[in-house]
C-alpha cells in the first residue's frame, strides 16, 4: 500500500516579527519548517506503516509529497526523519504564483506521474493561509472520495473507518481506498525523531521534478491562471494606550493591577 503525504512549508511564525506600523510581517530572512497540520497527517502514514510492519505480508510505503521552492529540499528532510520512506518534490519558479487551485493541479499531476496512491493524506488547513481548500480539489482533480476534518483515523482491509469533527459531535464514516483525507491537529501528537534518524534522513531517496515533468506550463499553475490575487497580508489593526508606569515597584504594581481592573482584565 503507498500512502502519499502532501506536506506545505511554511514560515516559522513564532519567529514573526513586524516592521514599526506593528501590522506588516518581515518575512525576509524567516525560517522556513513543514506546517504543523501536515505533520500530523505524516505522523499518521507512519504509524499505519509501523502497524503493518508487525503483520507479515503487509507493506506500506510512505511518499513525502510538496511543491515549491528549492528551499524545500531542506525541511523535507524532516519528513524523512520522521518515517517517510521517500520524498518528492515539485520545484518550479512558477510555483511562486501559485493559489490553492493551481497547488492542487500540480499536486495531482505528481501523484498519477507516481502511479497512484491507496491513501492520501492533509492537513485540513496550513499554517499561514488556512484556505483548506487544496484536499477538496486535489479530491476532485483525482475523482477520488474525500473526508474531511478527521481526528481519528483507521484502515481495516480496503476500509478507511473515519470520525470526523463536527465541533459538537463526531460522525463516524466510512469509504473505501483510495481516497483522500484531510486531518485535524486533534487527530495525534507528531514525534521528535531522533538524532539517529535525522543523519539517515540524508540517505533516503528524493526526487526533484519540475512542472515540465508533469506535463503542465507555468500559465497553467500561476500568473495568469492564478483565481486569487493577494492585495495585502497585514495583521489585524490594535490600539495602544501607552501607558507607561514610573516611581517605586511597589507602586508600579498598585497601578497596573488598578489599570487591570479598570479595563475589566481582572476583576
């Protein structure tokens, strides 16, 4: 069985910083990591694998899957470290333009180049954009079932037994592979892969296609095909008061704690 991952990479937002107006991110120089949604999507491809290890006969392959830059090449090694057994990447300029339709295209295109997968794994958002709109598409680009929001997730023989979070209550489904999945970070607890892991990571098998080794050109994926235009990423306006606290500590205490109460902070 190949389970193939679609990881997106994105920025470490606990590094952010902004420029003076304190809403425009400095994005320039900000590391880069694997986003947090489709680490527990990997996490889950690796347990499957490690459980059908311990039955005989029964193989799972685990496909690293992301599209992007060239800088990719360094945080997919994380995804190898953690389990996956290959990566694959779609590395193209074009790929900068690129909205959660043409991700999607390229990504599809890169699974039937693979030969197909019994099981495709999400997260159900990303990090930075949180469209949740690529496993939806990436479903209907394959023709394949799609379920969403899962936080629990099983395969039994050509089943995929699923519960889904509807907030107030959980619905359990079930369909049959393939299909495509798109998982919640309730779903499990990604692992730390050890240092033993991380230098194997090097060893294993990736390979790097561009856009042309998929058959499509880059006025099919950005630039003019691009459906989403971002104006503006800004954080959302705050105001501040200012205030400023002089004189003993003491006192300072006493009148933040008195500022506290006033703005209905403490009560």
């Amino acid at each position: 069985m190949r389970i193939v991952v679609c990881l997106k990479q994105v920025y470490d937002l606990a590094q952010l910083r902004y420029k003076s107006d304190g809403r425009t991110p400095l994005l320039e120089g900000l590391p880069l990591q694997l986003g947090s949604f489709e680490k527990n999507a990997l996490e889950q491809a690796v347990q499957f694998k490690e459980a059908a290890s311990r039955e005989p006969g029964s193989e799972v392959e685990v496909v690293a899957l992301s599209a992007g830059s060239a800088k990719l090449q360094e945080s997919i090694k994380e995804a190898l470290a953690m389990g996956a057994d290959r990566a694959v990447l779609v590395v193209d300029p074009a790929l900068g333009g690129a909205d959660a339709a043409g991700t999607a295209r390229v990504l599809a295109a890169a699974i039937q180049k693979l030969g197909g997968a019994d099981l495709i794994l999400l997260g159900e958002g990303s990090d930075d954009e949180y469209t949740g709109q690529i496993p939806s598409r990436l479903a209907a680009l394959l023709d394949l079932p799609q379920i969403t929001i899962v936080r629990s997730l099983e395969l039994e023989g050509g089943l995929i037994r699923a519960a889904r979070d509807l907030e107030h209550e959980l619905e359990i489904v079930e369909c049959e592979r393939p299909a495509v999945v798109s998982v919640t970070s309730e779903l499990n607890t990604p692992r730390l892969p050890p240092l033993s892991a991380i230098l194997k990571a090097g060893r294993k098998p990736m390979d790097t296609w561009n856009l042309h080794d998929l058959g499509l050109s880059a006025d099919s994926v950005g630039g003019p095909a691009a459906q989403i235009e971002v104006l503006s990423n800004l954080a959302p306006a705050q105001a501040r008061k200012n205030v400023m606290l002089e004189g003993e500590v003491d006192r300072q205490v006493e009148a933040l704690l008195a500022a506290l109460e006033r703005e209905g902070v403490l009560p």
